[in-house]
C-alpha cells in the first residue's frame, strides 16, 4: 500500500484529503505545519509527499526544500492557492516534482498521484541506453556522465531517460507530458520547461569538471525536445 504524507494546515482540505486518498486504498499521514512534517520524513518511508505551501509556522518553499532533501527519491508535489508562474517555478526548483492549484478538484489529483506512482514503479530489466558520454539505466534509474553519476530527482531522470531512448528523434511537449506525467494532463506544461533547464544545469555541472562532453537537449520552438549526441551533431556539420 503506497504510503503518502500530506502536508496541510487547514484542517477542512486536510481532512478531506485524507478521507478520500485512504478511500482509494492509501496509507496517509496528515501533518498541519512545517515542524511535524520534517519530523515525519526524517522518521518515516513515504512513496509521496501532497505539501501545502501556505504553513503556519515555516515557509513552504523552504519546507519543500527540506523534504527533497531528506525524501530524496520520494514524488513532491506542491498544493498552493499561489497560480502566479514564478510561484510555481520558484516551487519546482526548490524540488518539487509536481503543483496542483487550489481549489483542488479531487479526480485531478487522484489522477495525478496514480500517474506519478506508477511512473517512480521499477523499470523490469531493460538494458542501459548510451548517447555519448551519457548512460541512462533504466532499470536501476541511474545515469552517468563520462562515469560520474549525475544526481537526478526523479520527474528528471524520467524526463532524461524517455529523451535518451530515442537519441535524434524529436519528441513533442505533449508526448513528454503523457508520458513522464500523466496521459490525462490538466494544467500548464510549465512544469516541463523547468525540469528540462534543471536536467540540463545538472548534466553540464557534471560534465564541466571533467571536460566531458554533454550531450544537447534542444529546444524544438512550438513542438518539444531533442536529446542529440555531440559527437554525431559535429560529425554531421
């Protein structure tokens, strides 16, 4: 049974959310403040985290912070009535993998938490893909760069490794949304847009001290993202 920890101050919302997530066969742990939330994720295993950023007593997005760093592989996904982009974004690069914005609709964010567990599921044995320098194993959700591991939060190596099955190929924003998110996507692709700058911050700071090569993730204007291989770029200029 998947074990979810929910993050949410106000106590309407928060038991709402946790009557209906048990309903639907998940384990919950309900905190209302920032203090017994970090306290739960230094104690307990959680497959996913649903984070208010509105907290009574410390600031969401340093909560959020605080949770990647100690849930590392965990799926975060940020609850806020803040629909402001740079809200939004500030929250993602603070670590989370996901937003909904409040007013919540319930089949929204069933279906999102159904995707995005089934998305962090093992990947059976599938055989490591190269592009380069760069080897994305699948199965054991670890990519390296010229042998150095390049540390990934997990949208971002599911992000990486669909680009990286298909080196060359165009692949569009709504292909990666279905894929990597969810086929039934609701809300804006910005999300998607910053996990490709933070894969791509991550890939050249892994490169750059051992003057590896990184391969190119490039921007397809009005249609997604291509991961190309440098060597093969040079070759065919």
């Amino acid at each position: 049974m998947p074990n979810l920890l929910v993050v949410e101050d106000d106590a309407a919302i928060g038991s709402v959310l946790e009557s209906t997530l048990r309903l639907h066969g998940y384990q919950v742990c309900w905190r209302r403040d920032g203090r017994t939330a970090l306290q739960a994720a230094e104690t307990g295993d959680f497959d996913l985290v649903l984070l208010d950023l509105g907290l009574p007593d410390l600031d969401g997005v340093e909560v959020c912070r605080r949770l990647r760093s100690a849930l590392p592989s965990t799926v975060l996904v940020i609850l806020t009535a803040r629909q402001e982009e740079m809200d939004v974004v500030v929250g993602l690069d603070a670590g989370a993998d996901d937003y909904l914005t409040k007013p919540i609709r319930l089949g929204e964010l069933l279906a999102r938490v159904r995707a995005h567990l089934r998305r962090g599921a093992p990947a059976g044995a599938r055989p490591p893909v190269t592009v380069g320098a760069l080897t994305v194993d699948i199965a054991g959700r670890r990519a390296t760069l010229g042998g150095h591991e390049v540390v990934l939060r997990a949208k971002e190596f599911d992000l990486l490794a669909r680009l990286a099955e298909q080196p060359g190929v165009a692949v569009s924003r709504e292909t990666l949304m279905s894929e990597v998110w969810d086929a039934h996507w609701y809300g804006s692709t910005k999300t998607l847009d910053v996990h490709i700058a933070a894969v791509r911050r991550k890939l050249a700071a892994c490169g750059a001290p051992h003057g590896t090569e990184v391969p190119r993730i490039a921007t397809l204007r009005g249609h997604g993202y291509r991961l190309e291989d440098p060597a093969r770029t040079v070759a065919e200029g």
